[in-house]
C-alpha cells in the first residue's frame, strides 16, 4: 500500500487509547512518511533503523539557534532549557549539569523512593484502595523531584504538578491546544520561574544538601550556571522529570495489570525488575515522539533531506518495529533478560539527548512496581474504562484505580 492510500491518525483524540494500530499503518507503509505537523510539512520517520539514525547523527539537532527550524520553540520562554540545543552549546550545559547530577547522588536517592512508597503505600492498604497516579504515582515524582531534589517545600506539591501538567500539555502543537490550554502553559511557565528564582536566591544564600544547590555551585574550568540557565534546568527536571517518571509507573503498571501472566511472573522473580521496566519503556513509552531538524544536508533511509527540513521522531511506533521486536505488540517482561537482550528501546531516546534523568525515573519506578506486586497480592484493576490525557508527547492515563 501507498503512502498515498494511508492517513496518519495516531495524534486524532479518538485513538488516545491506543495509538499503535496507527502508527502500525505508516510503520508497514514507509519508513519516511509525508505529514503536516503544525501546519508544518515534515516528514514522520517510523521505523526503528531510520529513528536511531535520526537520533544518534552528527547532522540532526533542533536548529533553534541557527535559525532554520520550521517548528515552534515549545520552550522558548524558558530560558536555559537544554533540550532545545545543539552542540556546542548542548555540551556545555550537558557537562555542568553532570557535575551536579553525580551517579553518587543518583544512587542515595533509591533509599529514599522506598521510604516514600513504603508509606505511600503504608496510607493505601490501611484504606483499602488506592489510585496508581493519585496515591503513588504523582506524591513519589512530588517528594524526589521538587522537594528532594530542588529542595522545594512540599506543601507546594499540589501547585508543581498543576504547573507541571500545563506545560506537558503546552508543548503539543499549537494547532492541537485550545486557547484555554495555550493560557495555562504560559501562566505556569511563569509561575515557576518566578518560584524558582526566589528559591535559587536562598539557596546561594544558604546551600542545601539537594541538586539545585549542586547547580547553583557547579563550575567546570571556570565556567558556571547563570540564574536563568539553572531556572531554564528546574523547570526541565520538574517537567519531564516528573512526567516521565509518573507516566513511565501508571503505563507499565497498566501493562502488567491487563497481562497478569506477565505480573505472577514478576512477583514470583522481582529479579526480573530491570527487563520489565525496558519492555515497559518500550511497549508503552511516556514519550511518544521527539522533533529534529536537519543541520547540513544528510541522509536518511535512502531519501535526501536539506539543511532545515524537519522530521518527527516516532520512537513509539520505532519501539514497536517487528523488524527488530519480534512479536512487538505482545508485553514480555524477559524480552531485556538473558544472554541475548532485544536491542536497545528508544523509551528515553537515543544519541546526545538521552534522557538525564533517566537512572532516577527508573529508581522511582522500581520501588513503586515491586513494593506493589508484594504488598498488594490481589492487585486488579477497578475498572476496565481507561482514560488517557489528551498530551500527544507525553502519554499517560488520567487515573489508575485498583482493588487491594
């Protein structure tokens, strides 16, 4: 079948659900597939060989700063986000932010996600219910992101996942948002600006043992952070930090729920926690897809792009390429075990721009899946009608209730 003959669906609310079959459609189609995103005319890279190629070349990056992206800036009011770079600037910030985000620092986090699940979980059983997102999900990512980690005060919780949601939501195509949602995005981008520069000041003033103090001091030969860059990191980490962590939990819980040999397994070998956390990354990622820009004339999958030509990344439909993935649409929690693991997801991407928090979304995840599977050994699902957020980028359901 012809690119011709096939219509891109996947972003259209009614394949919230279960945007797969449609990415499947283009994936068999083409690896490079003709599409307007944004009113922009791009290409959808598909497949899994062309994405990695995409994500991990010399010759793609954003183009913000040369000029010649034809997409919008999602964070251009955010100044400091490094997402948005390319090398050499992206280095810089990448190697100052790794002098503060220490694997050391990572690691002694892991005690204290289980303390907070421990007693997040403690809260459920001694209620009889509990809600995934509500109850477990979204208080963990509150109490390691922007209270552990930026040493924000934790009766603000409720206002960072408020800020959090309308800027997730707010780096859709602005085609796809009301004006109600283009509202929000800016009001929180503001709202946590102004926060964490007031926080930032105090924190020079009187450093605590957390990331944003390690920021704040962070030098490499000299150079350091400006105020606007370590805000630009703060708001990075507490939106995609916990976006990431909350959708990559209440995904693969969901997963495991509606495939309960796949959960009995777990439960009867926890050892197996590290593969199904890949496979859940892989079967039903956070983020769904990415945006490049071609910075010289390249190649890709046999087809010429020019300086300035824009793609999307699926690394959704990538992650689900029998080409690759036997058997791609099954969840298999052995598929990352063994002698012979499947090749490398691009849950967290790929190349310069793999995701840094990558180590503690996977931590929180951890504590959370097994402290459940052993805590909970009647664990269902409440109700088989599940919704999902309207986010195309990031994707997670709005609530996940199960009996105890």
């Amino acid at each position: 079948m012809s690119t011709a003959e096939i219509t891109f669906d996947a972003f259209e609310s009614s394949e919230r659900a279960d945007p797969y079959p449609a990415y499947r459609r283009v994936r068999d189609a083409a690896a490079l597939f003709p599409y307007a995103f944004d009113e922009v005319p791009v290409t959808l890279v598909t497949r899994y060989e062309e994405c990695s190629a995409v994500l991990t070349g010399a010759d793609w990056g954003h183009g913000y700063a040369a000029g010649i992206s034809p997409f919008r800036d999602t964070t251009a009011a955010i100044p400091g986000s490094f997402v948005r770079m390319d090398p050499p600037e992206h280095a810089r910030y990448r190697k100052l932010v790794a002098k503060a985000f220490t694997p050391r620092m990572v690691g002694e986090l892991a005690p204290v996600a289980g303390q907070v699940v421990n007693e997040l979980v403690d809260a459920a059983v001694q209620r009889g219910e509990l809600d995934i997102l509500a109850d477990l999900a979204v208080p963990l990512a509150v109490a390691m992101i922007p209270v552990r980690l930026l040493g924000a005060d934790p009766a603000d919780g409720a206002r960072f996942r408020e800020w959090q949601l309308a800027i997730a939501r707010g780096s859709d195509p602005d085609t796809l948002l009301g004006e109600a949602d283009m509202t929000a995005r800016g009001a929180a981008a503001m709202a946590c600006m102004g926060y964490f520069a007031e926080l930032i000041a105090r924190k020079k003033h009187s450093p605590t043992p957390d990331l944003l103090s390690e920021l704040v001091a962070a030098s490499v030969d000299g150079d350091m952070l400006t105020e606007s860059e370590v805000i630009g990191i703060s708001l990075l980490l507490l939106v995609a930090g916990m976006e990431t962590s909350i959708n990559l939990i209440g995904n693969g819980m969901l997963a495991l729920l509606r495939n309960p040999e796949q959960l009995r397994l777990l439960r009867e070998r926890p050892e197996l926690i590290g593969s199904a956390l890949d496979e859940m990354l892989r079967y039903d990622a956070p983020t769904q897809f990415t945006i490049r820009v071609a910075l010289a004339d390249t190649v890709v999958g046999g087809r010429e792009f020019k300086r300035g030509d824009g793609v999307v990344v699926l690394t959704a439909s990538a992650s689900r390429d029998d080409r690759v993935f036997p058997d791609a649409d099954s969840f298999d929690i052995t598929r990352y075990a063994g002698t012979r693991p499947a090749r490398k997801h691009l849950g967290f991407s790929l190349g310069i721009h793999y995701c840094v928090g990558a180590p503690l979304a996977r931590i929180e995840a951890e504590a959370a899946v097994l402290t459940l599977l052993d805590r909970a050994p009647e664990l269902r699902l409440a109700s088989d009608t599940i919704e999902y957020r309207p986010s195309l980028i990031h994707r997670g359901v709005t609530a996940l209730p199960v009996t105890m």
